[in-house]
C-alpha cells in the first residue's frame, strides 16, 4: 500500500531524513510518532509527491504517488491544508465526491448540522471535520492524515477512528495515547531516522513492563539504579522513575533501603515512556 525505500532530504544543512524506509501493507494502522523535527512532515510530503527526496523513491499502491492520487484511491488530510470559504459545506463535500467513481459522503451527525454553513464561519475544529470528510470521498483504499484529530472535541474524534477502523491508515500524531489505542503498529522517527518500528505491544516491552514512580527527600540516582530489576532511573528534582523488568523485586528492595519513599505508584509502560526512552523528549 504505501513503499518507501531510502529516503534522504536535506534543507541546506539540516538533515531532515537520513535513508528512511518503510513499508505498510493492506489493513494496517500505522503511527507515526516523533519530537519536533523528527521528519514526520517530510516524511509524509514525499509520499505524497508534494516534495522530492533528494535520493530514494516513493511508491503508493504500486504507483508513483501522483498516479496514485490522480486515480482517487488514496485519501489525505493535511493538518494545514486550505479549504475554499465562500461555500457551503455540504456543497463542497457533494462536490469534490461527485468527482470520485466511487463517492462517499461520511455519515456524521455534527458534519449534517455544518451542511448549511459556509467554510468561513466554521472553527478550527469544524475544519478539521470537513478536510476529514473530503479525505474520504472516494472511499480511499488508503488515508494519510497528518494530525487528524487536532481541535476536534471528544465525540468528533471517536467518531473519526469509528469512520478508519476497517481501512489502511497511515497517521502521525502527538496524541500518544491515540496511537497506543488504534494503531497496531508506531513507527518512531528522531534525527531523520527510525529509531523504533513495531507493534505497539513490543514497543512497550523495550522499556520495561513496569514503571515504579516515587518521591524522596534525598536524591540518591547511583542507589536506585542499583535496585534488583532497575533497568532505567529518570530523575527529576525531588521525583524519581524506575524502569524495571521485576516490580515485585524493586518495591522489597526500594522500601527496606529507602525509608524516606513516599508517593510510591506503579503503571504499566506506556507509549510515552517509549517516546521519552528512545528520543530523550517529550512527544
């Protein structure tokens, strides 16, 4: 569905993408997950055709990605991309879906109230809405959507994943905890590079099960990274991190060496600690 073989670009002397490839097959949901300046929005640009790499190629259903989008089969949806605003809303989706050989008009009640309304008078949110429901028109047989879900309120952004749920979706996002619930697969990029490309389940597992939170009095950082089962200690201030493969273990051993420990807390790793673990930011 969607072949990227060794893509590099550069900016003068910045490098946005340093040999990315990625494939993704039919059905898939795949996240993109990165800092600022990861290559996400370039990443997506060049299998879109809308850059050029400055070497490897990029191929959309076994196209070129203009053939590909001139035939109708992929749909996109551009965080920033522009809509016309002296029109009606539900002209606009008809429209651009009458240009389709297969159209489809997404059945959202909150997209039925804006039918009336013209472009210039919606939200950002609402936007977000209709450049959604122009990216499905043709009944894609793959999405590309960049920050999907930004300004749409609760109720908008699950009637969206209902709306993907039985298609091939390739998506980037800040929101980790969307990727963690409907993606099947993150593909981390840092410094133009994947650093990290599976399912989300095995994405977890290399930092750990579990995170054990806690607040002391005196730092003490060497002391907890040699706790048994401790594979990793973030610090900050007077608040302490502890990555570890053996909960159980670390609890015994953090409360019978460290009697000022206080607000112990454990979760289960999270996409966000993959984040934090693998690109040093936060998302």
């Amino acid at each position: 569905m969607l072949e990227l073989t060794g893509l590099k670009k550069n900016y003068g002397e910045i490098t946005a993408l340093d040999g990315v490839s990625l494939r993704v097959g039919e059905g898939e949901k795949v996240a993109l997950l990165g800092p600022n300046g990861a290559g996400k929005s370039t990443l997506l640009s060049i299998a879109l055709g809308l850059l050029t790499p400055d070497a490897g190629a990029a191929r959309l259903l076994g196209r070129p990605p203009r053939e590909a989008l001139a035939a109708g089969r992929v749909g996109v949806l551009l965080q920033d991309a522009g809509l016309p605003d002296d029109v009606r809303v539900g002209d606009l989706v008809a429209a651009v879906a009458g240009m389709y050989p297969t159209p489809s008009i997404l059945a959202d009640p909150e997209l039925e109230a804006l039918a009336g309304r013209r472009v210039m008078g919606l939200s950002g949110g609402q936007r977000q809405l209709v450049r959604f429901a122009l990216a499905l028109a043709g009944d894609p047989a793959l999405l590309i959507l960049d920050e999907p879900t930004v300004g749409l309120d609760v109720d908008a952004r699950r009637s969206l994943w209902r709306q993907v749920r039985d298609r091939t979706v390739v998506f980037a996002t800040h929101y980790l905890a969307e990727a963690d619930d409907h993606a099947d697969r993150v593909v981390l990029l840092a410094g133009g590079r994947v650093v990290a490309d599976g399912p989300v389940g095995e994405m977890k597992a290399l930092v750990g099960g579990t995170e054990v939170r806690l607040t002391l009095d005196t730092m003490d950082e060497p002391r907890l990274r040699s706790l048994p089962g401790v594979h990793d200690v973030l610090v900050e201030g007077a608040s302490a991190t502890l990555r570890t493969g053996d909960s159980d273990a670390t609890l015994r051993a953090l409360f019978a060496g460290f009697g000022d420990a206080r607000n112990v807390r454990t979760s289960e790793a999270d996409l966000e600690s993959v984040f934090v673990s693998l690109t040093g930011k936060g998302a």
